[in-house]
C-alpha cells in the first residue's frame, strides 16, 4: 500500500468511484481509493439503480446527462461490457394542472441544456405504458433517455478504468484515525498502515458522520429506510415486445420499472422511517432492514389502482436498505465547511442514477478549483451551523414523503421550522408577516392580508400579486421598513486588512473612512465569485479602524471559507463573523431620511450623511450601525443593529414612522424593486459560469490593477470576447413571470436561459434577466420565451427601467 499520495477517496461506492475515475480524467493519477470492506457494499448494492435526466435545475440536468453518456460508453467498452438498459423512457405522471404546468417548466429548462423533455397527456402516457390506467390522470413528463443499470458492474467498471490510468484501490481497508497536519496536508490511517496525501475525500455514503467525526465535523445527512420489493413475471411484460419505460408516481408516492418480465416497485410511504440515528453497526455490510410491507400498504394501494396487473403478481424479493438525504434533498459535493484540502460527495439519494455527473463535477473542483459549472446548489457550505441531526431527520422525513412532487415557487415546507430567528420573529408574525427561509432564517416574505390568507401554489402570479403591489407602493410614496436577518457580515481588521482586500476584489477599494462600496471577487478563472458590500468604521468606542465585509445571507460560509484562504501568513489581518450576532432593518422609501431623524440624533441630511455613508448612531435607545444603500431604487438605510437591542430599534422605528405613512414590507416586495433596478442576486445572476464583463459589471473592474485573483484569466477572457451576456428582458405576458433556467428561443435553438424574473409594480413590466448569446444581447433584441410551454415574445430593454439616472437612491 502507498505511504504518500495526491489523493485519498474514503469510500467505494458509486461516489467514490466515480470520483477516482474523474480525477484520473482529469490528469491526476497518484490517487488512492479506500474501502472498509468490498466496492459497493453500502447502498449502492441494493439500489433501484435508475438513471434519468429530470433534475430541478440545469445543473442537475447536465450532472445527469454527463452520467447518461458516461454509463453508455462503459456498457459499449467491448473489453468490459456492464448491463445498461439505455433509452427505455420513463414518465413522470401528473394529476393536476399545476403539476403539468411544472412540468412544462422543467421542459423549458431542460432544452437549455439539450435535454429533450416531452409533456404527454393521459391516453398518450397509457399508450407508452400499457399497464396503467388512465383514471384520475392528467398526463406525464416524458424522459426519452430514462433506464437503469447494473450497480455493481458500474461502480467496478470506473474502478477498472482508474485503475488502468494509474490509480489504486485498496479493499477492505477500514479508515480508523484522520489527522491534518499544520501545512493542510493529512494523514489517513488505516488498519493496515498510514497514506500521507494533500487532499481527502470523504464519499462515505450512510457512513458519513463517521468520517466526518474523524475530521471534527457533522455533515447533515440522515439515513431513510427505502423499501422496494420485485414481482414475478407478469405475462403483459413477457409478451409487450418491448421494455416497458420507468414510472414515478407523485399520486401514490411510489416508482416501478421493468426487472425480467416482472416489476421493481418501490415505495416513498408518509410513514417512513429514519435509520442509524444512534449510530450503525460496524458489521452491517451487504446487508438489509428487516422487511416491514405493512407500512407501505397505503402506498400500494394506489399502485394497485394505476397498474391493475399488479394484483394479480406474487412478490419474488423484498428488499428495504437505507439511503441517505440532505436538509433539501440535494447532495453535498465540494468542500467541507471550515476544512482546507477536504472534501466530500455524500447525501446521494439517487446516487447511482447521478453519481457519475457527481463525480465529474467534484475532481474539476479539486484539481481546478472550480467545474464548468455553477455547482451552489450542490455545495456543502450551503447550509451553516443550524445544520443539526435533529434538523437534518425532519428534513429527510418531508423529503421521502414527497420524492416526487418538485417545489413550486414561493413553496415553503413546514418540517423544521422556524431554525433560526431574530427576537422580531414573533413581533412580526402578531403583525401578519408570512415567513419564507433563507439559510435557515425566518425572513418576512410579506404581511398577509387576513390571518387565513393562504396563495395557490402555481407557476403563475398568484393570489400575492396585489399584496406584493400594496407593499411596492408604499414604499415608493411613503416609506417602508423590513427585516433583514442572516445577512452574511465578517468584521476584517488589523494593519493589513485594505491591501488584503484590495488583492481580493477585482475592482476599486473603498478606503475612506465612513464610506461604503460594492465590490466583486472572483475565482482563478476570472469568473464571478462572490458580490461584498464593503464599509469602512472609524475607530470608536465599539471598536478599532475596521471593515464592515457584507454578503447574501446564503455566503456565510462560503465567504468566510473563501476569504480566509488567501491571507498570507504575514498579513496582520483577522475576520470576525458578525452574522448571528447583528440584524439589518432596511428603511426604505421619499420619507426614510424623516423617520431615521426623528429618533435617531445627528444630521441625517443629503450633505451630512450622503449615499454610500456609513455611521455609527443610537435608534431610539438602541446602538446602531447605518449605511446609505438601497436594493429598492427608493432612498434608503441599512441600520445595522445587534440582536440585543432589535427589538428597541424597532419599536423606536415604528412609533417614528406612524408620522409617515411607515408600514411593513417583504422579501417579495424587494424581489419586485430590484427586478426594476437591475440589481442581480448571488446564485441567480451573479454565477461562477461567467465573467463580470459577460454579467455587466465591467464598471466594478480595474484591469490596471497590478493583482487580484482572476485578473490573468480575466484578460485572457476578455481577449476571446463573451461566451454570453448578462441582459435586461420586457416579457409580453401579464399571467407569469419568467422563471429561472427558462428557456429563450430564436425558432427552434435556445439563445438564452433566465436566470430571474418577477412583475415590477412600479414600472408595470413583467421583467426578466436572462444569459443570451452576444448577438441577441443589444437592446431591442427579440426573443421567444417558453414560458412553462406557452411561446411568449420577450425583448432586450435598457439596464435599471426604473429611475436609470438613481435620483431616488441619492435625494
């Protein structure tokens, strides 16, 4: 066995796998993959072993589509064959309107990365399967591509291919001990001797936190009891001629697909059952659940009533094994929070069907820092320290009980609320406020009409459109006051903080004292990395010269990771998180200045206190931090204001405001603002897949600059022209807004993908931002939008339709 290696890979299932053989394909063969006992004796040996291309997003489609093409070629490998039954089709059946509308949508979104979805209706979906009945059906999304494939062949044939390419794997192998060492590199020990290596990776399926112990940290993946059990031969199948496609049922909670002649069933039933929650048995390997049908007779009653067959069947195998699920359902592929050189690929609910795109994406960030594409919605550091067991188990549970039904817009599910809150959660619930979550933090949404006002879920605007409208209003022609909690603040000090700073922004440096800025980094590519607001504090009694770092609530890990990599050892630089400990109070609106003057004291005039200011102050009783910015276009204020005091703050805002028109606004209300303003969000506009020239912030970059991060790439980018530009859309529909990943269409080729959208009230447009090719970027362009498959005119309009010259901002 090797003493010293490049790479550890802890884990010899489909995500171990699959990470070796892509860092092989990568360049990287002094690589190592370990395993307690034999490949694929976790979940991967008893998985359904599906593999589709529907995914919630186009990352998640292009990660299944690398895994389609992938599993093809190996099961085409003339040398080493494996079993794969490609392109049997699968449907995903629907029986509501709104579910086909979804369903359109995905469609819409698919096309953008040459996924070809197709929306059938009832009869079309029983005419491509025969089996089921039509009764209570509305139609299906058709996957050409769908099937499944031999778990244990797939997971040996990366194996085999790594192994050629110089890669080792070592069997029964248990990993006893992890130590990092004062450079970042690790020792892996093992019963059977010591690797030393730079990087680690932990692809330890359902026993994760195992690992995951070793290194001093929880992941929040929990284990699901999953059971599906396989038929006899049903003579339908044995004489159809032709395999029978894959379903997924959202009506009855439950999946089947051709095995033999007969059926694999499997069952998503509302009472399931979280596994190893006390810790697992070393000696369970290759190894079942005890079977328990009882608990999925409901959901095998419906089955019944959509497949009849099924009734007359015998069961040949029971088959009920663990599988592991994240706080949203989607893995954890990336860095680990709070590690350097660490890694995983866990929480693969659906790893076999996916573990090939997973692996991909995960050795291009280990050996290039980052994939080709935006993988947020994949990353560890999504979720931050409210990430418990006890949180992660009620998340898993609502995930299983609705494995089928995808999340509507503005959908927010109850099981583990609220995780985090401010001492104004319950001021602002008494007051009506309906709560979306952002990072785990109850975040108003909007004020609720009456106390039973309860929207229709749907992809159109809904029952909200004039509430949304009220609270735009008045903010516009009074003011308006909000909560904006879990707002991502690092407090950065010492000699050396501006000049650490200023290599890490890829724009000019705010560093007059009581001023503030916008500033963007970005990765060794020259892409968009992450969006700051960055405030320099005088030195006061609350502390020494220091700067306010500011990002989206979503950041707070991340920045902190990414920040905190690049101080050089000799830079008297320090970070502090500010984020648990402060809340945002955003005054907005023509009488804001009004408010803030009548209890807070100082001058709060235009002179003494311009846009971009920042000021330490009291509100009413309350110590406060005020900064002049605005993400509405109105004037505004950030008052920055620790926890302790914030509901004095408050209170001290409210009875100011009653002079004034104040009233209460939301998340949703902003979202409207910003459309206007063409203010772009972090993980929406702002991707690691484009350049800040492609998303329109070339005025935050100063090439002449001698260094910042990304400034190589960038101008060797910039020498090549854009791949896509960030634009500005009109969107000739009154009944929807354009949602993200939503295709834009010159005839029959996909030009652009949205990346946001939303009805700005102010303006009367329903607006979109969208990615499109260079030429379809002047304004005045033309474009088809599908818009959950109706075609829809869209146009190119100018940046910031709403008050362009920022008058309001700056009065």
């Amino acid at each position: 066995m090797k003493s010293r290696t490049k790479v550890v890979v802890i884990g010899g299932g489909i995500a171990g796998c699959s990470t070796l053989y892509h860092l092989t394909q990568e360049g990287w063969s002094d690589v190592v993959l370990v395993e307690r006992n034999e490949l694929t004796s976790g979940t991967t040996w008893h998985s359904a072993a599906q593999v589709t291309n529907f995914g919630m997003n186009q990352t998640m489609v292009g990660l299944k589509s690398h895994s389609i093409r992938l599993y093809k070629e190996l099961a085409e490998d003339p040398d080493y064959p494996i079993n794969y039954h490609h392109g049997d089709g699968g449907i995903r059946l629907a029986n509501t309107e709104a579910q086909m509308q979804g369903y359109r949508h995905f469609a819409s979104m698919a096309r953008g990365m040459d996924v070809h979805f197709e929306v059938i209706d009832a009869q079309e979906c029983a005419r491509r399967h025969p089996l089921i009945s039509t009764e209570n059906l509305l139609g299906g999304l058709w996957d050409p591509l769908d099937g499944d494939i031999d778990p244990a062949q797939l997971c040996q044939a990366l194996a085999r291919r790594a192994r050629k390419a110089g890669a080792e794997v070592y069997r029964n192998t248990p990993v006893t001990a992890l130590t990092q060492h004062g450079d970042d590199t690790w020792t892996v020990h093992t019963e059977h001797g010591d690797i030393d290596c730079d990087i680690v990776v932990n692809a330890c399926g359902y026993r994760v936190n195992e690992v995951g112990a070793m290194m001093g940290v929880h992941h929040p993946v929990a284990s699901m009891e999953h059971q599906y059990f396989l038929t006899e031969e049903i003579p339908a199948i044995r004489d159809a001629g032709h395999r029978m496609p894959l379903l997924r049922c959202p009506i009855s909670d439950y999946y089947c697909r051709q095995e033999k002649n007969g059926l694999l069933l499997g069952f998503y039933e509302q009472d399931c059952k979280t596994w190893g929650m006390d810790g697992i048995d070393p000696n369970f390997v290759n190894a079942l659940c005890p079977d328990d049908l009882d608990r999925v007779t409901d959901v095998l009653e419906g089955a019944f009533a959509r497949m009849p067959a099924l009734m007359e069947a015998g069961i040949h195998t029971v088959v009920n094994g663990p599988i592991t699920y994240t706080i949203d359902g989607a893995p954890l592929v990336g860095p680990i929070p709070g590690k350097r050189n660490a890694f995983c690929i866990i929480g693969l609910r659906a790893g076999l069907g996916e573990g090939g795109g997973h692996g991909w994406l995960l050795a291009q960030q280990i050996v290039h820092g980052e994939a080709c594409y935006d993988t947020w919605c994949l990353d560890p550091r999504r979720f931050a320290g409210h990430a418990n067991v006890e949180l992660t188990a009620l998340k898993a549970i609502e995930d299983y009980q609705n494995e089928f039904r995808f999340h509507f817009p503005h959908e927010h599910r109850p099981a583990g609320r609220p995780a985090r809150t401010t001492p104004l959660t319950p001021v602002l619930a008494a007051e009506g406020a309906e709560f979306t979550v952002v990072n785990g933090w109850e975040r108003v949404e909007y004020i609720k009409p009456t106390p039973d006002f309860t929207p229709t879920l749907s992809f159109d605007f809904d029952e909200t459109f004039d509430v949304i409208a009220a609270e735009v209003a008045n903010v516009k022609q009074n003011v308006g006051l909000a909560e904006v909690n879990g707002f991502n603040r690092i407090e950065i000090t010492g000699a050396d903080r501006h000049a650490f700073l200023d290599r890490m922004i890829c724009g000019a440096l705010p560093r007059r004292p009581g001023r503030v800025g916008l500033a963007y980094l970005l990765n060794h590519q020259g892409m968009v990395k992450a969006e700051a607001t960055i405030a320099n504090l005088p030195a006061s009694d609350r502390g020494p010269d220091r700067v306010w770092y500011g990002s989206a609530a979503a950041a707070e890990l991340h920045d902190m990771d990414w920040l905190s990599r690049y101080i050089a050892p000799d830079e008297d630089v320090q970070l502090r998180s500010l984020t648990n400990d402060q809340t945002i109070l955003v005054l907005a609106g023509p009488r804001a200045r009004d408010v803030l003057s009548a209890c807070s004291r100082g001058d709060w005039s235009r002179d003494a206190f311009p846009w971009l200011s920042v000021r330490e102050c009291f509100v009413g009783i309350a110590p406060a931090t005020v900064m002049g910015v605005s993400f509405s276009g109105e004037l505004a204020y950030e008052i920055h204001v620790p926890n302790a005091s914030l509901h004095a703050a408050y209170l001290a805002l409210r009875q100011a405001g009653q002079a004034f028109g104040l009233q209460l606004f939301g998340a949703r209300a902003v979202e409207s603002m910003r459309m206007e303003k063409t203010f772009l969000h972090w993980k929406a506009d702002l991707i690691t897949e484009f350049d800040p020239f492609e998303t329109g912030l070339g005025r935050f970059v100063r090439l002449d600059k001698p260094e910042f991060i990304g400034r190589a790439a960038l101008i060797e980018r910039q020498a090549k022209g854009p791949s896509r530009k960030l634009v500005a859309l009109q969107v000739q529909a009154a009944h929807a807004p354009a949602h993200p990943g939503a295709s834009l269409m010159a005839g029959d080729r996909v030009v652009g993908t949205v990346t946001s959208g939303d009805w700005g009230h102010r303006t009367g447009l329903n607006l979109a931002h969208a990615f499109v090719e260079p030429h379809q970027s002047p304004e005045g362009s033309e474009m088809i939008l599908d818009l959950c498959g109706d075609r829809v005119p869209a146009r190119v309009i100018p940046a910031c339709p709403y008050d362009p010259d920022f008058i309001h901002m700056r009065c």
